[in-house]
C-alpha cells in the first residue's frame, strides 16, 4: 500500500522537446504545475539570422535558460549520443512540440508514456508541418489542437485529446497561431494527468478522412488572380508573414495586401486594374473583384493604393500578373 501510495504522489518525470514560439506556452505552463517535473529541454542548434547572421537562440531555449532549466540541442536527434541522454535522463514522458526533426522509431520507446505531441489541427485534417496555414488557406471556419501519442510516420499516431475553435473571418496566420497555442498548454497539461493516471484512452485516426499540410514553399505566396477574391485573401492571411502574397507588375515583383470587393466585374480578364471612388480594384475569378490597400514594389516602401497609381503613374486597364 505504501508503494502504491508513492507511486500516485510522485511527479512525472517528463522532458520537453520543442522550438517555436508556438511551444512556449505550453513549457512555461508545464513548469508551473507541482505535479511535474522538467528535467530537460530539447531544441533545435542555434541558427545564424538576420543581417548580421549572429547566431540566435530558439524562443523554446530562451524560455528554458529564463527558467533554469537544462537545454540540450543535439545537431541530429537520431545520433547515438542523442539515445544515451534520453535515457539518461529517464523520462516517464516526453512532450514534444514543433520540435523540427523527424523522431526516429528506436527513440519512441524509450519513456514509458511515450512521446506526446501537440498538432495544430484537428487530426486527421492537415497533417504536416504547416497546419495552420493550410486551414486558412483553405477557407476553413474551424481548426483546433490534437494530442496524439507520435509514431513512425507523419502525424499518424494515436489520438488523444481535442480542443476547438472558430478562425476569424480576417484571422491570419500569427493571430490564430498565438491563440492556439495558449489553448494548447492545458489541453496538454489535461492530457498527460490523464496518462499518468491510466484513465485516458487512445483512438486512431481513420486514413480516408487524411488530408495534408506541406511545408509552404515561396511560390506558394503567388496570387493568381484566377481565383475567386475570397480565396485570394484567404491565401494572404495564410501566407504571413512568410511568403506573403506578391504577384508581377510591369516585369518586377510586389507585395500586396488587400481584401475582397463587394463588388463584380463580369468579363474582365483577371489582374486586369479599374479605380472606383478612390479605391484601386483588381479582376478576379468568378466576375469577383479585390481591393488593394498597399502595395510594395521591390526596392520601395510600402505604399498605399492612391501613393502606388501616383509614382507609378498607373493606368486604368493595366494588368497584375504579367510578365
């Protein structure tokens, strides 16, 4: 009885495995439950950024270092000498997050709960490295978090918990990013008490219903003005801050942001540009119409709509998109 008793009372012993600032809520809520205990932190290496490219550390590994905590940052996470920590450090748990590499089948095994995951979506939808991105683009009204105890593949492992929520209709991809991952710190924190206490069960996810969410690419962030306005701009939520939305204007490159028109424009060719009342409009799928708020032509600031037709002495008529 004693040992049961002792067994009940003592702290899971977890390591946390994580990188963006998507992760940091959840380690900073994890370390203030009594019932925990961090006794590691694993992030990526520290990368070289911005113009200087002095090496910056991950929002995961300030948060630790803010906290005390030990921060290991192995270079390949599927070396030997990555194996012999972990199991130095004999976790009953390891939450991971956002992480940025693939955890290798010999690792899995190794805490007796397993490696426990929170995935941006609400799985089997979007499985992949940009979820949220992706149920934006896609003009999806609801998204949310999975916990999922992780496998072999990509994002195919049991389920465990769900959390929803509504996308805002103008949410981009920062904003709905930020909310999810406040949710997701006490879906994880429900998640792993209920582990502890064998009383949470674990479901599969049904292939058929899979869909994917690859890592965005640069040309992802290309308007085509093919598409109906509305999909338009829900790309250009998705896509910032990065790729952002550009598209061609007189054989150079701009950003643009904007939103849907209310109104039509039956018969014009797509990226074709007509002024209405000050505003600048632009030709889209479906006799739809987008209206330009800024605009920023490589090598120039942002301007916005009436600034951009003034230097560029822009015509009625002329055309986005061509090259």
């Amino acid at each position: 009885m004693v040992g049961e008793a002792a067994e009940k009372t003592r702290r899971l012993r977890m390591v946390f495995c994580g990188t963006p600032q998507f992760a940091v809520p959840t380690l900073k809520f994890l370390l203030t439950q009594p019932d925990f205990e961090i006794v590691s932190v694993i992030t990526q290496p520290d990368r070289p950024s911005g113009r200087g490219m002095q090496l910056k550390f991950s929002p995961v590994k300030e948060a630790a270092l803010a906290a005390a905590m030990p921060v290991h940052q192995p270079e390949k996470i599927r070396a030997a000498e990555s194996r012999a920590m972990i199991e130095q450090l004999a976790p009953d748990v390891i939450v991971i997050i956002a992480y940025g590499q693939i955890i290798p089948a010999s690792l899995l095994t190794i805490p007796r709960l397993g490696w426990i995951n929170l995935h941006g979506s609400l799985l089997p939808k979007y499985r992949g490295a940009a979820p949220i991105q992706w149920a934006i683009a896609n003009g999806e009204t609801r998204t949310g978090l999975t916990s999922m105890r992780i496998d072999a593949g990509m994002d195919t492992g049991e389920m465990l918990l769900t959390a929803q929520t509504q996308i805002g209709a103008d949410e981009t991809t920062p904003q709905l990013a930020e909310r999810l991952a406040e949710m997701g710190a006490p879906l994880m924190v429900k998640t792993l008490r209920a582990l502890a206490e064998g009383t949470l069960l674990s479901h599969p996810q049904q292939k058929d219903a899979a869909t994917y969410a690859p890592l965005l690419k640069k040309e992802d962030g290309r308007i085509d003005w093919n598409r109906p306005a509305r999909e338009i701009y829900n790309r250009m939520r998705a896509f910032t801050p990065w790729p952002g939305s550009f598209t061609a204007f007189r054989e150079t490159v701009c950003q643009i942001m904007g939103v849907p028109a209310p109104s039509v424009n039956p018969g014009a060719i797509p990226g074709t540009i007509r002024f209405s009342e000050g505003a600048l409009l632009v030709a889209c799928g479906e006799a739809t119409e987008f209206r330009v708020l800024s605009v920023k032509l490589a090598g120039w600031q942002v301007s916005d709509t009436p600034d951009f037709a003034r230097s560029v002495r822009l015509t009625e008529g002329e055309r986005f998109g061509e090259t």
